[in-house]
C-alpha cells in the first residue's frame, strides 16, 4: 500500500512539473525604439538599450522597469551594452561619432568615456572577463579593426597599438545586431566573429596582444551575411549563427557547431529556420536544468535546440526580435528587438 501511494505522489509530481509552459511576456516600453543592446546580470536586474538614445532597467526580474532618452544623445543607436550591477552600466553608439558612456548611479547622470569622430567609426560590441578588464570592438579603420581596452571597469579606454589590430579583408567587417560577436572565454582568452565579404573567427590568448583566425564555413561573400552571433558552449564546443540579414527567411550555411575550436564545422541535422542574430544557452527554458537546450532568434521567429546545435525545431513565431540573454548569474531570460519591443519568458502552469 506504500509503495503504491509513493508511486502515485511520483506520478503527480512529475505530470505537475510537465504541466507548465513556457511563454513570452511583453513589456510596455512606451517607445518604438528598436532594442539591441541587451544585457541580463542576474535574476532581478537587467538593462536594455537602442536607437534614439533610449536605455531601460529593471531592478526586480522585469516586474518593474524605468525607461529614459539619455540626455544630449537622442540620436544615438546604442547598440552595445554591458552592466554590472543596477548601479554601473556601459553602452557604446554604433555610428560616428563613436560614444561609449559610463553611469555609476543607475542611469541618473552618464559620462563620457571615449569618443571617435573618424567617419568609419563604428562600435560592434563589448565584453568583459572581470569586474575590470574588457574589450570594445569595431569595424575596421584604414583597413585594421577599432579595438579598445579597458583595465578599471570602462572608466577609460585605450585604444590598442594599431600593429595589435587584426588586418581586415576588403569588405570584412562585423555586425552590431545584438552585440553578441565578441566574446570572453576567461581572464585572456577572448574571440570576435567578423562577417561580410569574409567571415572568421579572430582569437586572442592574450587580452589583444596577438590575434590567430578560424575560418567559418557560415554563408558570406555579401555585405549582408556572415557571423551574427558566437556561443561558447564549452571550451571547445561552439557554434555560430548569422545568415543574410536581407534574405532573413533563407535557411542555408546560417548555423554550425564545432566540437574542437573551429578545426572542424558541423551544419545542423535540422537548421534555423532562417537567418539567426543571436544564440544562448538556456537551460531552464523549457524544464529546469535541462542541459544542451539552446535558444536563437531572429526577426522571423525563436528556434529551440536540445541538443547543443545538433538539431532545431520553432520555439516561437514572436517577429522582430534581434537580441536575447540569459542571466549571467540566474535564470531570467529577457529578448529584445525593433518597434520597442521587450519579452521575458516566463513558466505558466496549466492547472
């Protein structure tokens, strides 16, 4: 009788775990800005940034958010973003002049940290591997990529040596469309994917001192196509997606994984169902703690992966998202993209 009863509460628990859903709540951002800086730092905070200057946080899991043009830059595109806490925040303009501007009181005043007036100043994205060190990345200038350092949280920034600057191809460039080619592997290691004519990882051990590429079987040859995303999902496991941004539907050389740093490319078994602007890890996003799930999304829709890139499937039809994070540390899951548009997902039980 015990044994059956105990049976009985398993099978409860289980159908009441398997019973919920997983869906997009939409935040009324009073703005039709079009959103592609994105970045989520745990489970209560977050801050969301785009065209017409406009930056948005919230400090409690996005119940709550605060929305503002940040003075004297209405005309911005800030199309990279990266925040520390609720307090301190990054964001840098995609446009000449090149702006990157720091706040240390929640957005209430802004600084001006570095400025470029060069006419083919463009900012792609940033990271950081500590609280201190980062990178800034752009495209390339008199034929060498804009890259900026920083060693005190982006108080300042340093550009580096114009001989530590990798050499561009004619027409290689990147994209700023939601921030996510440049990536941190740890305190030295960082990578940056490039897109246009050609499309390539770019790796450096040693925090920019010295650059090695990896070639990408991803489409390319266009302006419009390329990398759009990178994902480290282990060490040596990656993937990438991007495709042609004017050819948004076309599901073709837009997604691929590898399992030893880029020596070897592995297209999908299933792909994207088009091209893709940005891709992350997302765990709980379905069942909690269900490793090798994966998220991408793009302006036609979401796509799902349980298997670490192996195979895809429509995880939503939602339009005309560019971005989407994952908490680096928790499990809020926030996308952002044009006409104003801000979700998170949230788990709803049927009964």
């Amino acid at each position: 009788m015990k044994r059956w009863m105990l049976c009985c509460l398993l099978l409860l628990s289980l159908t009441a775990a398997s019973a919920r859903v997983a869906e997009w709540w939409h935040i009324d951002t009073k703005t039709n800005a079009s959103f592609r800086g994105l970045s989520v730092v745990d489970d209560s905070v977050a801050w969301v940034s785009g065209s017409k200057g406009w930056v948005g946080k919230t400090v409690n899991g996005g119940k709550h958010w605060t929305w503002q043009q940040v003075k004297g830059y209405g005309q911005c595109d800030f199309r990279s973003l990266y925040a520390f806490n609720g307090k301190e925040a990054v964001i840098a303009h995609a446009g000449s002049p090149a702006y990157v501007l720091r706040t240390e009181d929640g957005g209430a005043t802004w600084k001006k940290v570095y400025e470029n007036d060069d006419t083919a100043a463009f900012i792609d994205g940033i990271d950081f591997a500590t609280r201190e060190i980062g990178m800034i990345y752009g495209d390339p200038i008199n034929g060498r990529m804009l890259l900026l350092n920083t060693v005190d949280g982006g108080r300042t920034w340093t550009e580096l040596p114009l001989k530590q600057r990798p050499l561009m191809s004619t027409g290689e460039a990147s994209f700023a469309a939601s921030g996510t080619c440049i990536k941190y592997l740890d305190k030295k290691r960082v990578v940056i994917a490039t897109g246009g004519t050609v499309s390539r990882l770019l790796i450096s051990k040693n925090n920019g001192g010295k650059w090695t590429s990896v070639s990408t079987p991803i489409l390319q040859g266009e302006s419009s196509t390329g990398v759009f995303s990178f994902l480290a999902i282990s060490p040596r496991r990656w993937l990438i997606v991007g495709g042609n941004y004017k050819r948004d539907t076309l599901s073709e050389a837009n997604c691929f994984y590898t399992r030893n740093r880029g020596r070897t490319w592995y297209a999908p078994v299933v792909t994207t169902r088009g091209y893709r602007e940005c891709v992350i890890e997302a765990p709980d996003a379905i069942k909690p703690m269900a490793d090798g799930t994966l998220l991408a999304v793009g302006p036609s829709g979401q796509d799902i992966s349980y298997d670490n890139g192996v195979s895809w499937s429509t995880f939503s039809n939602q339009e005309q998202f560019h971005v989407i994070k994952k908490a680096r540390h928790g499990k809020l899951i926030i996308m952002a993209g044009g006409q104003g548009k801000v979700a998170i997902l949230r788990h709803v039980r049927l009964y």
